[in-house]
C-alpha cells in the first residue's frame, strides 16, 4: 500500500503512524528546547524522509539520498529516532520493508581542499546535479510542499546556530 | 486530446523546473552531512 502513495502525504503519515511516537517525540522535546507540535513535525517530515530513503533503495535509482546543512533538523531527528533502538528496527521492518541505515559523512570528506579554482568550481557543480537530482526526486514523490518544508521553511526555522541553541 | 495531454505535462515540468531553479539559486551548494545507507532485511 505504503508504495503506491505518491504526493498523498497525509495519507503516507497515516500509513507510517506508530503506537510508539510519543516516546520518539518526548525523546526529542528531552534533548532539544521545542514544544510538542513542533517535534511532532519534525517526527513526520523524518518519517516521510526515511520512506524516501527506502523507496530510492527499493526501485533501484543511481543515486541516494543526502542530508546537508537544510535538512539538518531531519538529521537531529533520526539520531534521537534510532536511540530507541528497538521502535526503530520496528519502524524499519514494519512500514518500510528495510532497514534505513545512517551513515555520516567523515570529516575528512566535509573539509575538502581544492588544488585549483577549476576543480573547485567542477566539484561545486557535481554537488549542484546531486541536488537537483535529489529536489527532482522529492518533488515528484511528495510534491512541491515537501521540496517547500524542507529546503526553505526547515532551513529558516532550524538552521545549524538555532539548532545548537535548542540543544538542552 | 493526445496534444492537450502532452501540453498538461510540459507545462507541468515547466512549472516544475522554475520551481526547482528557484529553491535552488536560493541555496548554497554544500557538502552532505550524511547519506542514507539501506540493507535489505
């Protein structure tokens, strides 16, 4: 059922619902200075990535997903997700049919030097496809208002000094 | 019909593309933090 929703995500967040998300939720509100509506967002905006994630993997695509400095609130998320250990595996098992793993990037990777202006310049534009690639894909899976959540409103809302302020 | 079809979806990725390319010249270009990782259970 769970594969045949495409841009319907109030019926994808009714397909992915939990009888656990209440401690995924209070997990959050424990370790980061939101109120309840707001981590409960954030739960379903990662929820909806990982079905993503599970689907790139599941129909095969060339590229997978990433999470950079926009998405960094969904990132937060997950790693208080998969503390709960179990309710994860079983999240995984139950709604995705596959195990989402989370694989961060080394900081040897983060912090790249460049030997010339053209290398930088052709790197950039490597990142800028990956990009595109990926809105295209989020875009066409769960619609404009999605692609809006995460890459404008999320940014705005969460960005990496706001984040760090709302760590308790 | 055939022709209104194929108009509808060219206006569609119009439509699809401007929007991108806005998100887009908005964002700075950065390196992931992470990517998604699955094993098939």
């Amino acid at each position: 059922m769970i594969q045949e929703i495409t841009k319907s995500n109030k019926a994808l967040l009714s397909a992915l619902d939990c009888d656990e998300d209440n401690i995924i939720i209070e997990g959050f509100m424990e370790r980061y200075s939101v109120n309840r509506d707001e981590a409960s967002e954030i739960l379903q905006e990662t929820k909806k990535w990982l079905w993503l994630a599970s689907e790139n993997i599941k129909e095969k695509k060339s590229f997978r997903l990433f999470i950079d400095n926009s998405l960094l609130i969904i990132d937060e998320m997950w790693h208080n997700f998969i503390l709960h250990t179990r309710i994860y595996q079983k999240f995984c098992n139950e709604k995705l049919n596959l195990f989402v793993h989370h694989e961060p990037t080394s900081a040897s990777e983060k912090i790249r030097g460049f030997d010339s202006e053209e290398e930088k310049q052709k790197y950039q534009k490597f990142q800028e496809e990956k990009l595109r690639q990926q809105l295209s894909y989020i875009y066409d899976k769960l619609g404009a208002e999605t692609v809006s959540k995460w890459y404008e409103e999320f940014p705005e809302k969460f960005n990496e000094k706001k984040i760090h302020a709302i760590k308790r | 019909m055939k022709t209104t079809t194929t108009k509808n979806n060219s206006k569609a990725n119009t439509e699809k593309e401007q929007f991108l390319n806005n998100i887009l010249a908005k964002k700075k270009i950065q390196s992931p933090t992470c990517v998604t990782v699955c094993a098939v259970n």
